[in-house]
C-alpha cells in the first residue's frame, strides 16, 4: 500500500473517532474535586462526628446547670397501717366502763366518795368517756391501702470538685479535634483525587506519545517498503522496522489500557460511575508554575497550621483535663436541691386522706474521706500528659523532615524540567537530521529508529517531569500546612 493509500485511510479512521471523542466531556481538577466533595461517605462520616461531638459539649453543659424532675408514685395493700393495737382500741373504746368498774369496786373501801360512786353508777359519766375513747380510736385509724405521692424537685451542684468544668472543656476540646478530623480527611480525600487527575493526565499525554511514535514508525514502515521495491533497502531492514512498530502498537495498546484504568480509578475517587465517559485537560501546553519561592523559614508557623500538630495540642489539653477529673475524686461535692412534695393521704394536719403538699429544701454534701484509687489516678493522667508532651516534640522533628524533603524534591522536579526541555529540542533537531540523511541515503533505517526512540524517550521524561512539578507543588503545600 502507498503512502498515499494510508493516508487516505488514516483520514477516514480520524473522521470516524473524532465525532466521538468530541461528545466527551472535558472536566477539570475543580469538578472531580467537587464531585468528591458532594459524595465522599468518609467526609459525611467525619461531618457526622462533629454533629456528635457538638451534642455532647451541650450535655456537658447542661451537668453545670439545674436540673428539675418530677416524680410520682401510686400504691395499693391489703392492709392499712395502723397505729394501735386491737387491745389498746378495745381499751380506749371502752376506756369510760373500765373507769367506772374499777372504782365500783373501790366503793366499799372508803376509798371514794359516795357522790362519785353515784355518778359512775348512774352510767352518764362511764358513757361519755366510752364515747371519747371512740373518737380517738376512729381518729388514729388510717386507710392506707391507696397510696398518691408526687414530687418536683431542683438540683443545682455548687461545687463537683472541678469535674463539670473540666469535663465541659473536654467536649469542647473533642469537638474542635472534630472539626480538625473533618478537615485532615477532606484534605486527605483531595490530595487523593489530585493524584489520581494527574495520574490521568500523564497517562493521557503517554499514549499521545505513543500513537505518535507508532505514527513515525508506520511512515518509516511505508518509506522502507517502498525503497525495498525500489531495491534501495534489504528485506532485513524492513523487518527490523516492523518489529519495532509492533512493539510500539503493543505498547499503544498498553496504554491505552492503562489510560482506562486510571479514569477509572480517579471516577472511583471523585465518587462517579466507572464507566463514565470524560477527558481532562492537558498540561504540556499550560503554562509552567513558578518555582515556589517559601521565604518563611519559621518552623514555629508551620507546627502552628498543621493539622496534626493542633490535633496533638487538643490532646494534650484533653489530658490536662484529665488530671482535673481524676483529683476531683479527692475533693467534696457540695449541691442544693428543693421541691414541693404532695402526697395522699397526709400527715401535714393530722392524718388525712386528702392531698396536701409541703415545700422542701436542703444541701448535700460529700467528702471523700479514704479514697487511695483517687491518687494513683492522677498519678495515672499526670503520666499519661507527659507521654503526649513526648508525641509533640517528635511531630515536630518529622513535619520539618517532610518540609525539607518536599522543598528538595520540588527543586529537584524543576531541575528536571529544564533539562528535559533542553533533551527534547536536541531530540527533535536529531531526529529532523536522521529522515533528512535517511531519505538522502546517508543514514540507515537503525539511526532512523534509534533517533526516534530517543525523541520517544526525552518527551516522556519531560512529561514526567512536568507532572512532578504539579504533585511536588500540592505536596509541599499540605507539608506547609497550606
């Protein structure tokens, strides 16, 4: 087949993929960003536990703050309680006839006036008292086998030992490490996503690479068959280009592959469907960033903004509050309370069954007098805050290591570029040179293909390059705390 032939084939295959990649949408850093944003399940996780944590620093308020409640009670028994005996009721009921028997029998002895002895026989006075004794066995009797009792009382603690306090400062302290949890794995699952865009992008110009090296072989493949026609070129030098272009098929095909597979993998991240249909921007033709200049050398700044680090003061602040909470074991608990107690029957005027009700007041106290646990418990947190202390120093020392180490392999990335710039211009200059002395015949199919594998080479490393500058960029800045 003529050059010409497949280049009128070539142009019919592009006619038919175009329109298809054209339907394609070209999304952005930002939208995968978003997108991850709105359906990432670990960030609405973290969100829910700041929700959580916001609760319980209002329940720790509220332990500081006075609580009222109301109780009631209802009772049936069998039995009613009663406050005398059957024989002190049969002896009060009678009490007068008993009076009068006993002096009865006294009326001979000279012992007691012949009057009293009259009026006791007559029986007035005998039933009068009978009857009195009635009335106070009828008042003593209670009927308690219903039984209504409701209270409402008020309780505001005064002094807990410093616990309320200090376990209200916690809370707060949880929910803001929340806060910073929720932000550590927003910037987590970003960081997650810019890697896997990049990913794509250099999986993207990689395959450009390849299908326009495969489209140099293929030329080179044209030129030599039409020179063995000729008798210019040895069938030997036609199969050493054919072998070379089907590896480079092969290694088209490969990353074409591979190129599906990593939008698959950034469609996972961003929280899309696998098999969405995308492209993403290029970078070969953006303008390179300038080389981050970071003139504040002030590692305090930087422990200052990392997340870690603030989350390890949060903790150590946690455990201060610890040692206040185990030492308020040691201390009294002093608290107030009152209410309005009712109840039926009651005891308020007698014995009634009505209801009736009293006000009520008072002052609890407790001191702890031999509480030996309480003092290995502070011993316990006090040691517990210095291990913390410890943890600090050593995050400090590891976050300057990642600075330094991200600021180096920046500069490295940068340093790279430029050097891959100046590779490639001499790879295209020599490659121009080897079809120019190729179709001139001073230079064989050999140089032809070892100079388009050397520009095959340099525009992959400047590639490479060029990607190293935007992860190095992102991963200073998370190093810096930005």
């Amino acid at each position: 087949m003529t050059i010409q032939g497949k280049g009128v084939i070539l142009s019919v295959m592009m006619a038919m993929v175009l329109p298809s990649v054209r339907c394609q949408e070209v999304l952005t850093l930002d939208d995968f960003r978003q997108s991850a944003l709105e359906s990432a399940h670990t960030l609405q996780r973290a969100a829910e536990k700041v929700e959580e944590t916001k609760a319980t620093k209002n329940v720790a308020l509220w332990q500081m703050l006075p609580k009222v409640s109301a109780n009631g009670t209802y009772m049936w028994t069998e039995k009613s309680v009663s406050l005398l005996s059957d024989e002190q009721k049969e002896r009060l009921s009678n009490v007068g006839t008993n009076i009068s028997n006993r002096i009865q029998s006294l009326a001979g002895t000279g012992l007691v006036s012949t009057e009293l002895s009259n009026l006791l026989g007559s029986g007035l006075l005998p039933g009068v008292l009978d009857g009195m004794g009635g009335k106070i066995v009828d008042a003593l009797e209670t009927d308690t086998r219903n039984v209504a009792a409701g209270m409402v009382t008020v309780t505001q603690p005064l002094f807990m030992g410093g616990k309320l306090v200090s376990l209200y400062r916690t809370a707060s302290l949880l929910h803001e490490m929340a806060g910073l949890e929720y932000d550590k794995t927003k910037e987590d699952m970003l960081i997650g996503v810019d890697e896997a865009y990049w990913q794509v992008v250099s999986v993207k110009h990689k395959k450009e690479l390849a299908e326009m090296y495969a489209a140099l072989l293929d030329t080179l493949n044209s030129n030599v068959e039409a020179m063995v026609a000729a008798e210019m070129a040895t069938r030997g030098d036609l199969t050493k280009v054919r072998v070379k272009l089907g590896e480079a098929q092969m290694n088209l095909t490969k990353a074409t592959n591979g190129l599906t597979l990593a939008k698959m993998l950034l469609a996972e991240r961003a929280g899309m469907a696998l098999d969405r249909e995308y492209d993403v921007k290029g970078v070969m033709d953006a303008e390179v960033p300038l080389l981050r200049k970071d003139d504040d050398k002030d590692m305090e700044s930087v422990w200052q903004r990392r997340s870690e680090m603030r989350m390890l003061r949060i903790g150590d602040s946690i455990a201060q509050q610890s040692v206040v909470m185990a030492r308020s074991t040691l201390l009294p608990n002093v608290a107030v309370t009152g209410g309005y107690l009712v109840s039926n029957p009651s005891m308020f005027n007698g014995f009634q069954n009505s209801w009736d009700g009293t006000w009520m007041a008072g002052v609890v106290v407790n001191v702890p007098i031999l509480h030996p646990g309480g003092f290995y418990a502070v011993r316990a947190a006090k040691a517990r805050q210095r291990a913390l202390s410890h943890d600090i120093e050593e995050a400090k020392k590891m976050i300057e290591l990642q600075v330094n180490k991200a600021r180096f392999e920046l500069e490295l990335a940068y340093k790279k570029y430029e050097q891959a710039l100046s590779s490639v211009e001499n790879a295209e200059e020599n490659l121009k040179l080897a079809n120019e002395s190729f179709e001139a015949g001073a230079a064989s199919t050999s140089d032809v293909m070892a100079a388009q594998t050397a520009w095959l080479k340099a525009k992959g490393e400047l590639l490479d390059a060029r990607i190293e500058i935007e992860m190095n960029t992102l991963y200073l800045g998370q190093a810096l705390g930005d």
